[in-house]
C-alpha cells in the first residue's frame, strides 16, 4: 500500500449525517466506490461494541487493498489490526502515539495551523489532515475554516500527503487537489447521501480529472 495513493479519498464512517446506517454499512458501501482510506470515528460506543464492527471492516478493507485506520483509539486500532490510527490535537500526542505504534503503523494527525502541522510532522506524523478548509456542519472543532490557501502554504513546506477536511463537496474537491492536497476526507457528502456508492465513485472520478 502506498500512503500517497491511500489518501486520495478518506471516507469517514461518522454516521450522524444519516442515523441508522452502521461503521460497516458506510465502509462496505464506500469501499465499493473505491474509497482509498476508510476511518473509523466514533466518539460515544464503547471499545466491546465497536470491536466487531472494526474486525469485519479491517479485513474488508484488507480484502480490497484499502487503508483503514481508527480515530482516536490506538486500543481499538491494535485489538482490530487495523494499518493505523488518527489522532486531533487533544488526543495522545503524536509522539507518544508513534512510540506505542512503532514503525509498522501508520499515523495521521489532525491539524488546524502552520504550526500544528509543523509540530505533527516533528513527531512523526505519517500524513496530515488539515481543516477545516470549509464551514461545516458535522463535526464541531472549534476553529475557522482555513481555506485552500492554508494548503498552498503547507505544501511548500511539508512532503508529507495532506488530506483536506472540512465542508468537502464535488464542487470544490477540484480546487482543493490543486492546491496542493493529497486527497480529500468526507463524511455527510457521503455518508448521507442516497447511494453512498455512487457517489463515492463520483468523489473518485473528480479528483482524477485533477
């Protein structure tokens, strides 16, 4: 797996956009659209009800050559071998997180600044997520959107992939990647929407055209 490639396109199995839809249901779909990456974010169930959940996508992905890694919980990353896990600015630090990870996981961090990312990268960031780059709705942060300038400034300084969060839609994912973002990660443009599928492909078939 190279990591470039696997950020292209992050789907993000957050389902408060369509309630009802499970982790597995959003990655079988997206997977199937040819999402790259697949995360696993859940901030409310615990370690025992997400652990099956987590097995069945790790070996999907796994069976498909998709990244998959696990927001926030390195506990849940190890129990369900997935390839790594992600981790925002008020989680383990990355540091701390690479010594426990050791070489043969992968670690992403989200950031929101120059300088967060900077940091992120001294601590042995794999890739980073930058954002938000547009308001968005679904996940509260607490900080301005960024815009694409941000990822100009960044690109020019890191050669790590950047993965762009944060209001991502069809209309914009062009102008994201040719600002210099490796990829793009989505949650309510996919995961609630009526096919799921579909538009995972449509995703896909926008950033190639970049």
């Amino acid at each position: 797996m190279i990591l470039w490639d696997a950020c292209r396109l992050c789907v993000i199995t957050d389902h408060e956009p369509r309630p009802g839809r499970s982790h597995l249901d959003i990655a079988t779909q997206a997977v199937r659209g040819g999402a790259t990456m697949i995360q696993l974010r859940d901030k409310v169930s615990g370690l025992r009800q997400l652990l099956p959940q987590a097995r069945q996508i790790s070996e999907l992905c796994r069976a498909h050559g998709v990244c998959f890694m696990i927001n926030d919980r390195l506990d849940l990353a190890f129990a369900a071998d997935a390839d790594g896990v992600h981790l925002g600015q008020y989680d383990l630090p990355p540091r701390a997180a690479r010594a426990l990870l050791g070489t043969e996981k992968i670690l992403g961090v989200s950031t929101h600044s120059i300088e967060q990312a900077l940091s992120a990268v001294e601590q042995g960031a794999d890739y980073l997520g930058i954002g938000p780059i547009f308001a968005t709705a679904t996940k509260a942060t607490g900080y301005e959107p960024v815009g694409c300038d941000m990822i100009r400034q960044l690109r020019i300084r890191v050669n790590l992939p950047i993965v762009a969060i944060g209001g991502i839609r069809l209309s914009n994912v062009g102008e994201i990647v040719r600002s210099g973002a490796s990829g793009v990660a989505v949650i309510s443009a996919i995961v609630g929407a009526e096919d799921m599928t579909a538009t995972t492909r449509s995703f896909i078939a926008a950033i190639q055209q970049v």
